[in-house]
C-alpha cells in the first residue's frame, strides 16, 4: 500500500534507493509511466526524473493529480459495478502499475470473497511491489503476472493466468490508462482486440484513455513533454477510443468522461475536468 509523502527533499534517501532498485534492473534515469503515476497519487515508488516528468506535466496540467485521482476512482467504481451487478467474480488486469490500496482484488473481495484476480504489467519495480498484490482471503486467489500487453498471445498462455483464471467463464478485462503507451503504428486496437477474442460471452472490457478532446492545447504540451522524455504517450479522440470496444455492448452511459461515469453521488459540475475517456462493454 503506498502512502503520501513529502518529495520537497529527497536527496538523503535517493541515493540509497536508487542503488537497490538498480539491483533489479530498474533504470532510475529515466521517467517510467507507471512511477509517474504514483507520484501523482502520492505514492513513495518514484525517483527524480519520475518527479521531474510529473511537475513538467503539471506545468501544462495544473490539476493532474486531481485528474490522476478521478481516472483512479473510475477503476473502483467500474470494478466495484461489475462485481455487484454482473456477478463478475475473475478479472485480469493489464497496466496494473504500482500497488495502490484499494486495490482490484480488495474492491471486489468487498462485493463478494472468492474473487480470482491476474495482475499484469511490465514494470520491475512492480515485479518488486507483487507480494502487496497477493494478499487476499482464503477464498479467493490473486496472482502477478510480468509480461508485455504488446504480446497478447504469450501473455493468454502464461501459466500462472491459466490456472488462476478460467477462460471458459466471463472475465473483467481492465485496461486503466495504459493504451496511450502504445503508438497507433503498433496497432493497440488488434492488441486489445486479441485480448477480447480470448475470452467467452458475458466477460466486459473496462478501459479509461487520456484525451485531448477536453483541452487540445495543454494535452498538446504533456504530449510533448513525454516524447522530450522518450516516453511514448498518445492522447486519442472519443471515436478512436471507442474502437476498442468494436462489436460489443457498451454499458450506458457509454464512452464518456470518467467522471461521469456512475459518480458516486451526484453528477460532477464539469465533467471534463480530468482529461480522460472511460467505458464498460459486454461481449455479446
């Protein structure tokens, strides 16, 4: 579980820190998406140039931690909706990130124990952080999987996925802020799309992607800001998000901006306030 902290000085504890992670093959020299991230969410998981990246970000997006908190609160809510009202009870998600409490297995755990979850992602410092991940009740079995979404057949027959889910019933597939990382050359519709042929009638796909069709000119300048950082993040319109969700049964309210999505309580005043679309669909 990570906890908030205050980065304003850090130089006595980096040094130590990055010579441990380097230990495990972590390159500290550069931003990584997921570190930036947890930054934003105040987490503790994340060095100088991860910091660096983020207050660059800010620069141009005064409000991301906000908006980093508001695509968070759509994971919860869209797991949390497909637990109660779908019965959804096995759930893979890709892009997992560094733990941050509560986590997919406890947000469905609370709706109904025995829940089977597959965490993925490609990051070592997550690698590090997957024992936070398997904690769960006796009932149920939660496991880590260290794998690359751009290979979607390896990541279908990794073994530890096959003997914890059971791919012959519904399955929640989560995608949260991690298709922007995939340039359009590298076609992330066939990688999601290979992703939901896998899987059988019933499983729903919940997705969240940053967006410029909120704000062009500051989505333009973080754009920019990543590709300086050699990282690759790609921002895409509504219709283009809506793409991955091709041929299945979007759950109203459809694609639309995160936080109008199921808000908890009343809808929010300006829902385009965090830069991202969301969405939930069921295969026919």
């Amino acid at each position: 579980m990570t906890t908030s902290q205050d980065f304003t000085d850090r130089s006595d504890t980096d040094a130590a820190e990055l010579s441990q992670w380097e230990k495990y093959g972590v390159d500290t020299t550069t931003p990584h998406s997921a570190r930036v991230y947890d930054y934003w969410l105040g987490g503790k998981t994340n060095f100088p140039p991860d910091r660096a990246m983020g207050q660059a970000i800010e620069q141009a997006v005064p409000t991301m931690k906000a908006q980093a908190k508001e695509n968070r609160g759509f994971q919860k809510r869209a797991v949390r909706h497909l637990a109660e009202r779908y019965g959804i009870r096995q759930f893979l998600d890709l892009g997992t990130g560094i733990p941050t409490s509560p986590n997919t297995h406890e947000i469905a755990e609370a709706v109904s124990p025995g829940t089977r979850v597959v965490y993925v992602d490609n990051d070592p410092i997550v690698l590090a952080h997957a024992r936070a991940l398997m904690v769960s009740t006796p009932a149920s079995r939660t496991t880590y999987i260290h794998a690359d979404l751009g290979k979607p057949a390896e990541l279908l027959a990794d073994p530890a996925l096959t003997s914890t889910l059971d791919l012959s019933k519904p399955v929640g597939l989560l995608m949260i802020a991690v298709l922007m990382l995939i340039a359009d050359e590298d076609d992330p519709w066939g990688k999601v799309a290979a992703l939901r042929d896998a899987l059988p009638s019933g499983s729903y796909l919940a997705l969240t992607h940053p967006t410029q069709d909120f704000n062009e000119e500051a989505v333009a300048q973080v754009t920019a800001s990543a590709r300086a950082a050699g990282m690759t993040l790609v921002p895409r319109g509504k219709e283009e998000v809506s793409r991955f969700f091709e041929g299945w049964e979007l759950v109203e309210p459809g694609v639309a901006p995160v936080m109008a999505w199921h808000p908890d309580g009343e809808q929010p005043a300006d829902p385009y306030a965090a830069y991202y679309w969301g969405g939930v669909a069921r295969k026919p």
